[in-house]
C-alpha cells in the first residue's frame, strides 16, 4: 500500500513547528481523491450510493480561517481568487473578526438544519472558497482544521476515522492558540464576541441579511479599516515561529492532544484484533450477482466475494478466533490473511 506522512496532509505553515511525530508514516488516503470523487453518482458503481452534488462534493461547509491563514493567502501571489474572495469578505464584515473568518449566525443555523441529510449536496452552502468550475479550493494552502483532517472514505475504516478526527483536533487546538497569540502580539485587541453561543431563535436584521454586525467598531478597535493588515500581520508573527516557541505557546494541551494522537495512530497503523470477534449487528448484506455481496455498515459500503461471505458467518462472537480460522480451513479449504481480517474489523464489518 502507498505511504506518506502525516505532514503530506496538513498545511505546509504547520510542518517546521509541529513535533517530529507528524513525519510518521500512514497508508496513503487513496480511497478519498478530490479530483476523481468517488461520491460522484457512477464513480464507485455501488447501488444505493448516497451521492454528493456534481457542483459541491463535500464542499457543503464554511470553514474557519484562522488570522494567520488569513494572511497567508492575502500575502501570498499564487492564490489570486482565494485572495479576492478575502477581500470581498472583508468588505462585506460578516464573519470577519480578528481571530479569523467564521461563517456568520445564518449559516451556521442553515448548515445545522441540514447537514444530516444534505450534507455534499445543498449549493445554497457551498464553501465560498470552493471552485466548482475548476473542481478545487481557492485558498488551500490556507485551509483550516476541518478540511485538513476530513475524508469521505479511509483506508482503514472506522480506525482511520479516529485517527483523522484526532489529527483534527490538535489542528484546531493549534489554531486557537496561534490566533490568540497574533491577537496578543498585534495590540492585545479585545475580541468583544459573544461568550456564549447566540439564541439561535432571535436574529438581528444584519445576521439576517448577513451584513457587517453594529458592534464591528468594538470588535477590531484601532484595526478597524485595517482588517487586511492585521491579517498580514498575523501570518508574519506565526511563520517565524520554530518548534520550541510553538510547543511553550501550546503549553499542556500540547503533550495532552499529542499523546491521544499517538494512541489514534497506533490503533490505525497497528491494529490489535479482538481475541472474539462476530459480524456487526449494523450491517447488511445483499446479494450483488453470482459470486458476490454487497456488506454495507454505517462507515461505507464493500463488495465481497462470495467465499469472504461465507468465512465472515464463522465469526459467531462465541469462539476464540484461533478456532474461527481453523473451522474455516477445514470447512472452506481457505486460509484468511490478517489483513483481511484487519479490514474487516477496522471498517467494522468485524466487531
């Protein structure tokens, strides 16, 4: 299977001050490929395929553009539309704070309602970075932790999610306190935002109609105006960091969210199975043709061949699997690999 690092899959900014860990190698995340998406109707050629929209993909969701981020793609020359959707944005004020760019109150309430069921396919939320002509993001040097650690499909299954989420996490740990820290350093700006979540019931006329809210004076202070230089500015504070600066900034939440990430990382690339294992009760299987079945859990679904099938129903959640694999060569005339079973079970056909 391909390898790659860790550091492949995250913004190049991150790659010089996060731990040595992030060099680790994993299994390259084949299955989810931007540029030929497999949640595209006839892409997978699996029946009853929940399908994303050919103009959104998975692109259904605003990110969070962290100050620093920000500047990047303002400073940078290789990211002219990402640059002037920014300063469209700017321009506007909803959204804009001197943490970042957030989605405004409306979308956020409209993404909620519906990401259940229209997650990848409601255009009214398209990403307003996201390039359907073009089939790519504006600013993806500059994307944020969510797009970083998503994937519609993972090598290895429910492990790789896990794995994938906590990369997500330290990301977004990471943003806050670099923000912070440019926040602190370019004048110290208090923030003036709500200290806890609005009433998503009552709305002003401008988080209706998306407008730069009243208190946007209180909000960014001395830097009002000037919203595009403080970004730039914040970009300057964060490249110059080296590793040790970045681990004293993050303080306990950085061995704290780097161990749960090694965990992750070691279940995913080192999976230990179950001394007992038994087909999950989730899942379903349908007969596909002659010789294969469709198994389908919550996490995606897989064609098997018919003698895979027929192996898997040995796996009763009664006997040891030592005994499992020994009434299968006896029965079948066939000698499952580990890896087989290391699929199964990380994708959670196996529990």
């Amino acid at each position: 299977m391909s390898k790659k690092t860790i550091t492949n899959y995250i913004p190049e900014i991150y790659r010089e001050i996060f731990p040595s860990f992030f060099s680790k190698n994993i299994d390259a995340e084949m299955l989810a490929d931007c540029n030929d998406c497999v949640m595209l109707p006839g892409k997978n050629g699996v029946s009853g395929q929940d399908y994303f929209s050919e103009e959104t993909k998975c692109c259904t969701y605003f990110p969070y553009i962290p100050n620093y981020m920000a500047g990047l793609i303002l400073s940078a020359k290789k990211f002219p539309e990402g640059k002037k959707i920014i300063r469209q944005m700017i321009a506007a004020g909803c959204g804009i704070t001197p943490k970042g760019i957030m989605p405004g109150k409306k979308y956020l309430h409209l993404y909620e309602l519906s990401r259940k069921k229209s997650f990848g396919k409601n255009a009214s939320l398209k990403c307003p970075f996201y390039q359907s002509e073009k089939g790519m993001c504006a600013v993806w040097e500059g994307r944020g932790a969510v797009c970083s650690g998503f994937f519609c499909r993972h090598v290895r299954g429910a492990d790789g999610e896990n794995f994938w989420n906590a990369v997500k996490k330290y990301l977004q740990v990471s943003e806050q306190v670099l923000a912070r820290y440019s926040i602190f350093f370019l004048d110290g700006i208090p923030e003036n935002l709500p200290a806890t979540p609005p009433d998503p019931w009552s709305w002003s006329a401008d988080e209706l109609d998306e407008k730069k809210p009243d208190n946007y004076k209180e909000i960014w202070g001395k830097w009002e105006g000037k919203e595009e230089q403080f970004y730039i500015g914040a970009y300057e504070l964060v490249k110059k960091l080296d590793r040790k600066k970045f681990e004293s900034l993050m303080g306990i939440d950085h061995p704290y969210q780097l161990k749960k990430l090694e965990i992750a990382w070691k279940k995913m690339m080192k999976p230990q199975l179950p001394d007992i294992m038994k087909i999950n009760p989730a899942a379903s299987f349908r007969k596909k043709n002659e010789n294969t079945w469709l198994a389908s859990v919550p996490a995606g679904t897989f064609e098997i061949q018919q003698v895979v099938f027929d192996l898997l129903h040995y796996f009763d959640g009664k006997r040891k699997t030592p005994e499992v694999l020994k009434a299968i060569r006896k029965n079948l005339q066939v000698e499952p690999d580990r890896d087989l079973l290391e699929g199964f079970y990380q994708n959670r056909i196996l529990i």
